[in-house]
C-alpha cells in the first residue's frame, strides 16, 4: 500500500492479504505469510497499516443464526421519502439495531433501501408503525418479507489484474490518481 496524493493505493500483495483474511481472519500472520511468500513482518506491517487507514474495519465472527438457534425474520423495507429528508431518514434508521444495512438509490426517485430483522412479524410491524413511519419525511414504506436465502457474502479482495485495473479505473472516475 502506497500513499500517492493523500489516495490510498493498495498493490496485488495488500489484496492478496485481504483475501487470506477474509478467508479466514484468525489465521496467523506466518500462515498468511507462507501462503504468500512473503516474510510474516511484511505481512504484519501491511495489516496494521490497513487497520491504521480503516481498510480493514474490524474483525467479526459470522454467525449462522439457524444453526445457533435463532429464530427471526428479515424484510427488505423500501422507504420512500421526501427528497429533502432522506439523508436524515437514513441516518435515523442507522440508530435503530433492528436495522441491519440501509442504502439510497436512485431511480425514478429517491430511496431509502434498509435491511431489517425482527423476532417475529408483530415487533416487525410494531417496529415500521411506531419508528419508522412516523419519522418526519417518510413518504410510505414498501416491506418484503425474506422467505429464503440463496447467498449471503462479502465482496471478495482477489488478486486479479482485471481487478487491479478496474479498481485503479474507479479511482481515476472518482477523479483521484491512479494507485
């Protein structure tokens, strides 16, 4: 990773890296290191780097809820706002801990595109009726019920150079420099 006019720049390595750990987060950085055929140092100092700049967020174990036994329901709520509301709609759903994601989007209006879990359909409906529809700026909400996951994933880091070339491409859109 390289620092080029305040634009982070992460090389083939530091994706290689993120790849490993989103493989397996808890592996050690001499694995990492072996794997990659590089120093587990090398691997160390680009990691702690990373989590300096907040590539790397955090750490978390994912969770399958079925298996822990956890019974709940997720619904997808499309909300619809007033334009001029919407950043603090968004904002005010992300405090809610029902609310897993929220998005904006475009189409042919402005919308509010959030993620929600709840034990069951009442606190779900208690949840839109009472939090979320009297929020100034909600216009109507739009709720799908999630009846079956097909995948659930994170964007995956792979050392590709199609993928190199497209990040470096998206920087150079974004009007930084290229990495």
């Amino acid at each position: 990773m390289k620092l080029k006019n305040n634009a982070l720049a992460l090389d083939a390595t530091d994706l290689r890296i993120l790849e490993a750990l989103q493989e397996d987060a808890r592996q050690t950085y001499t694995a990492i290191g072996e794997r990659l055929g590089i120093a587990h140092s090398t691997v160390y100092d680009r990691i702690k780097r990373m989590e300096h700049y907040g590539i790397i967020k955090k750490y978390t174990a994912v969770i399958d809820g079925e298996k822990a036994g956890v019974k709940n329901i997720t619904a997808v709520m499309t909300v619809y706002t007033d334009p001029k509301e919407s950043e603090r709609v968004a904002e005010k759903l992300c405090e809610a801990p029902q609310v897993l994601e929220v998005y904006t989007s475009l189409s042919e209006e402005l919308l509010i595109i959030a993620k929600v879990v709840a034990e069951n359909q009442e606190s779900l409906h208690a949840f839109i009726a009472n939090s979320v529809a009297p929020t100034p700026g909600v216009l109507r909400i739009r709720t799908s019920m999630i009846t079956k996951k097909f995948k659930e994933t994170q964007f995956p880091m792979i050392d590709n150079s199609k993928k190199l070339t497209f990040i470096r491409k998206t920087y150079n859109k974004m009007g930084e420099n290229t990495p």
